[in-house]
C-alpha cells in the first residue's frame, strides 16, 4: 500500500488496492465457482452440504457486496500507511530486522489473534440489535457459494478488518505477513461458503485435524445460525461450548453418502 499511495497518490492507491483485492476474490472465489457449480457440478455431487442449489438472485447479490468489500478493505490499508508514516504502527519492511523465525512466527501469530478477534465479533454481531445493522447481508446466503466469501454489510467489513490497525500496533510484522493472512483468510472463507464438503473421512473426528474447522461447519452456521461462529479453527466454539451438537454427525453422513450410490440430483 505504502508504494501504491507514493507512486499513484492517495486516491488512485486507494481505488487500485480496491481493485487489487476484488481481483484476488474473483480468481479464488471464481475457480472454485466454476470447478464446483459449472465444470464438475455432477462429479461432486455427493460432497453437496445442501440438497438445493443456490438462487441466482443471491449469488448475485453475494458478488455485488463483495465488491463493496473490497474498497473497505483497502480503505483499512489506507489507514495502516497513515498510521504507519505517524510512526504508531510496529511494521518493519526488511525481513532481515527479525529473521525468517520470527516472519513465520508473526504470520502464526496473526491467524491466531485474527481466529480470537473474529469469534468473539461474530458472536456479538448474532446479537438481534447489531444483527439488524451489520451482519444481515451475510447471511442472506443460506446455501452460501464461494462467493459469499466477502459478502458483508459494509459496516460489517470495517469491523472485520478492525483487528489489523490495533494488530499493527501490537505485534511487529512485514507486510508480508499481512499478504499472506488475506490470501489465507481468503482461502478459508472460500472453504467455508463452499457448499461443498471435501474434507476426508474422519477429519472431524481426528485428535489434531478437529481443531480445524470444514465447509460443514460453516454451512451449519448459515442454514441454522445461532452456532459455529469460528473462523479456522475450532478451539472457541469447543470451550465456550458453541458447536451445533449435530456438527459432526452432519460431517458423518455427508462422508457417508459419498462412499454409497446415495447422491442429490443435479
Ligand atoms: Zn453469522
Ligand atoms: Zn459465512
């Protein structure tokens, strides 16, 4: 961001970081569209989490808010180079200040505090008074599709990406790291608006593996809400007890009917 606003000036860096993330969506959120819902829509069937397809009109509207998104997003960049030229912020832009242990180890760091801040946001948001102002445009998706990925209320989206500035005071990282969190942000949100459920067998059930969340989970919380907050992990929704109690027979059944003839129509 910091060469975009010194190369192009403010509004130009601001409108092409805008444009920069929108893209980053679209290739995500589009390859796996087009695998999954157009290319290979009857190969997978049997992994489908929901038996009705997704209506148009709400796909439409899952990429329309998406975009909006995308120029909160940046706007959230423009923030952290100001913050940054104040001299407030901890980021540092020569790896070499730290090492490549502590690159690593900033990256973990941020998923963590990322999973934490959005569990306990989400869960505030379900509250009916700010559910009515900030999280309703996510879940007009009830089968969501990758799309959904970004398809927040724009107030919503500048709480979700609230934790970053406050983060940039907190923890030293290279910008970097932040790229690497968005694209793994990206990538998990993209898993769980899937619709689909791909992960093997057994994960739900493994000792290291059920602490990730699946595209069931996900899903669960948009067909049911009031369960599942969690973002890629699944530690909070086990100790404050917030898992649907039928997240993982849900899992089950889904793995089970792939391994029989059993599969929705398409
Ligand atoms: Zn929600
Ligand atoms: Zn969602």
């Amino acid at each position: 961001m910091h060469l975009l606003i010194e190369k192009f000036g403010l509004l130009s860096g601001w409108l092409l970081a805008s444009t920069a993330i929108f893209l980053r969506y679209t290739l995500f959120a589009g390859l796996a569209f087009t695998l999954f819902y157009i290319l290979k829509k009857k190969a997978f069937a049997w992994a489908r989490i929901q038996e009705k397809h997704p209506r148009a009109r709400i796909i439409l509207s899952e990429v329309q808010h998406s975009a909006y998104t995308a120029f909160i997003f940046a706007l959230m960049a423009v923030a952290l180079y100001f913050l940054r030229e104040a001299g407030y912020t901890q980021i540092y832009t020569d790896i070499s200040t730290y090492g490549w242990g502590y690159f690593l180890l900033s990256f973990l760091l941020l998923v963590l505090l990322h999973d934490t801040y959005f569990y306990w946001m989400h869960r505030l948001l379900h509250h009916p008074k700010l559910f009515r102002i900030f999280h309703w445009v996510h879940h007009l998706s009830h089968n969501p599709t990758p799309w959904a990925s970004l398809s927040f209320h724009p107030l919503e989206a500048l709480a979700e990406v609230a934790i970053i500035p406050i983060a940039a005071l907190l923890i030293p990282f290279h910008p970097l790291a932040l790229l690497l969190l968005a694209t793994w942000s990206l990538i998990w949100n993209v898993i769980g608006h899937l619709g689909y459920e791909l992960f093997p067998k057994g994960f739900v059930h493994h000792p290291l593996l059920r602490w990730f969340n699946t595209s069931t989970h996900h899903n669960m919380h948009h067909q049911r809400s009031g369960c599942n907050y969690g973002l890629y992990f699944n530690f909070w929704d086990t100790w404050m007890g917030t898992n649907h109690p039928e997240y993982r027979n849900t899992f089950d059944q889904i793995k089970r009917r792939s391994r029989s003839s059993e599969m929705f129509d398409v």
